[in-house]
C-alpha cells in the first residue's frame, strides 16, 4: 500500500489597507484605487517522508529578501515542515507592491534604471511621500507575514486529498518580440510596416493542470500553468491580480466559492 496523500490550502490577501507604489515600470505610479484583490494561495503537499509547499502570490517578483524572510518566519513555527522544500512563485503581475528588495542580485531599481539614462541636466525629485503610501520595508514585512501566515494554514490543513492531471489549450500569451528584415528586433515593435519580418518567437498554448479532491471526491483546488504573465493592465495605476483575477472569479462562479486556485507562470518572459 502507497503512501497516504495529504494536501491542504489556504489563500490570504495581500491587498494592502494603504496606497502603495506600484511595480513594473520605470517609472512611479501609486495605487489610486483597488481594480480586483491581490493575494497569496498555498497549497501544501504531503505523502510518507515527502512534503513541498508552493505559493503563488500577486506579485511582479519574488525577492531573496522576500523568501529568506518568509522562511525565518515559518522556523520552529510549523510542526513537521522542512522550510527549505517550499517554493514562492510570482504571477508576474505589474500592478502590485515594490517592495524591499535590498540584497537581491538580481535586482534592478527603477531608480537605477533612472539614473543611468538621465540627461546630465535633469534630476530626479521624488514626488510622492506620505504615510498614506506604503514604503518597500513596509511592504517587506507586510508581505511576509501574509505569506507565511498562508503556508502555515495550508500545512495545518492538510487532508486526505486525490489528484487528476489534466491538460488543454487556449492561445493566451504571444511573443511581444518583433524581427525586422534587417534582423534587428524590438520589445512592442511595430508590424504595420513594409520590413516586418516575422515574431521572435512562437506561443505556447499549452495549459498544464491538475484537480485536487478531497477523501470526498469533491473538487478542493486547481493548479493551472500558463505560459504568460500577468501583463494585461500593466501601466495602470490601480491594484490588481490581472488577468488571474477574472479566471479566478469565473471558477468560483462555476465550481464555488470555496474553490483553491494556485496561479502557476511558466517560462514565458516575451509572451503577453
């Protein structure tokens, strides 16, 4: 006889009581109003000496900062689980918090971005400073403490739980590279013109998917892979899940109110 499999979810919003600076531009942009919630959902998984927890979260990036502290949070907090076996993934959307990134190689500030191509006789002035607005440390701790308190939800859930895989298609993302004859190519270049050559790259309409029911056989969550971020709103100035937002609602609509969805971003970084 196999392993028992446990599974269980949670989901906390993240959608802040304060305006907050929005990212994914290189340029400011504070959040005027909510447009959909923004939130985090867990599901962890369990089955003999085998356990992961993953983590889908509204966010246009997942900081070092962010999952060191994240982890620091969960240690000698939650009975059983190992913190080094749980993964936090971003939607990639544009319309959520800049937070602490502080410490992340990877990381790029707009600032910085700012900086490097000003003209000698421009300066930056910083526009928006309010306690109304929510600063990155703040955002920093508010976002772990949501994440965390998620993951330990969802561990402490966990039930007997069955899973079905499933797979469909539906052209959401296409290659935003456009090729010219002269082989030069350009992000959101034009196609209307006489030396369009071709896209960079094709789509990948795949949809992985797996269900997730309880011992009762009812339907408890969906895992859904999309190859495209969420950049249907991006430029906007208000809060929101983006496209993930809709599908989720429409599910709910359908399936329940009660219905897990883990929002899953594959490798799609020129898609939109």
């Amino acid at each position: 006889m196999g392993n028992k499999l446990l599974i269980g979810w949670a989901e906390e919003s993240i959608t802040p009581d304060k305006k907050i600076k929005l990212a994914g531009q290189f340029f400011e942009r504070i959040s005027e109003y909510v447009e959909t919630p923004i939130s985090v959902t867990a599901m962890a998984v369990e089955s003999g000496e085998e356990q992961m927890v993953i983590c889908s979260c509204d966010l246009v990036s997942i900081g070092e900062n962010l999952g060191r502290l994240v982890r620091d949070n969960l240690k000698e907090k939650v009975f059983g689980l190992d913190v080094n076996k749980i993964i936090i993934n971003a939607t990639h959307t544009h319309t959520a918090m800049v937070y602490d990134r502080t410490g992340t190689a990877s990381s790029v500030s707009s600032l910085d971005v700012l900086k490097r191509y000003m003209p000698e006789d421009k300066t930056y002035v910083e526009r928006a400073s309010s306690d109304d607005i929510m600063n990155p440390q703040e955002a920093l701790a508010f976002l772990a403490d949501k994440i965390a308190l998620a993951i330990k939800k969802a561990w402490e859930y966990r039930k007997t739980a069955y899973y079905s895989n499933g797979f469909g298609r539906a052209a959401v993302g296409m290659c935003r590279r456009v090729v010219y004859d002269d082989k030069t190519a350009k992000m959101w270049g034009d196609t209307n013109s006489a030396n369009f050559d071709e896209l960079e790259g094709g789509n990948d309409s795949g949809i992985e998917l797996l269900y997730v029911f309880d011992e009762n056989k009812k339907l408890t969550g969906v895992v859904a892979n999309v190859a495209c971020p969420s950049q249907v709103v991006e430029h906007r100035s208000f809060i929101s899940s983006d496209y993930w937002g809709k599908v989720k609602i429409l599910l709910r609509e359908k399936f329940g109110d009660e219905l897990f969805v883990l929002c899953l971003c594959s490798a799609a970084g020129d898609q939109c």
